[in-house]
C-alpha cells in the first residue's frame, strides 16, 4: 500500500517536494503520478504544470509549485499519489469526479492502482 505522513504547508510559488517510495520489494513496469482536483474531474499534474520527477529504483521524487498541485486558494487542499501497472493500461490523463464522489474510489475504479492521499496547505494572507 501507499503511507503518505505528512500535510505541507506552501506559498502557492513555492516548490513542493512529493517523495513516493514503494513499500516492499521495488517493481519494474510501475507508473507513478500525482493527480489534482480540477473542477469536476482529477487529472494528472504534468510537465506544462512546472513539473519535475527523478526515480531510482524503488523512489520517485516529483518536485512542482504548490500552485500547480492545489491551486491559490489558502486553506487545505488534497492531491493524489497513484501507483499503476503499465501492462494494467498506465495512468489516466484524468478521471471523472461526480459531484459527491470519492476521489480515492474513482481513481481507483479508472483501472487497478494503488491511491494515496496527501494534503498541502496553502497559507492565506498575513
């Protein structure tokens, strides 16, 4: 399964670190992303988002403006990390999010993957 420990706190400019590490014995053929609420839908966060990902076996590190993964809106916001298997169909572009809908369970109901919350503050003014 995927543990997410932690709740951040950004400026919407500032660079966020995501830190996704397999549990267990690391697998070949595995897609990572990082997914947002976009209005009705979920979609994956991507480079023309500012984003940035290195892996090493077992770890992916997505670096990406906090603005890009939940927006400028101060308060707190969700965004996703989801584990798929290529041969599975990978990761969607995006997912639909009915009004009401869980988020974990739509991504989840797109194809087999392995979905982990996380949460990222954005501070309102001072």
């Amino acid at each position: 399964g995927a543990v997410i420990d932690q709740t951040a706190d950004a400026f919407a400019e500032t660079p966020v670190a995501v830190v996704a590490t397999v549990e267990g014995r690391a697998q070949s053929g595995v897609a990572v992303g990082l997914f947002r609420h976009a209005g009705d839908h979920l979609e994956q966060v991507n480079v023309a988002d500012g984003l940035t990902r290195s892996e090493r076996r077992g770890v992916v590190t997505f670096e990406v403006p906090a603005h890009a993964l939940v927006g400028r809106q101060p308060g707190e916001h969700s965004f996703f990390v989801v584990v798929a298997r290529q041969d599975d169909g990978g990761l969607p572009g995006s997912v639909a999010l009915p009004t009401g809908s869980d988020p974990i369970a739509a991504l989840e109901a797109d194809g087999p993957a392995t979905v982990a919350p996380a949460n990222s503050g954005v501070p309102g003014p001072t």
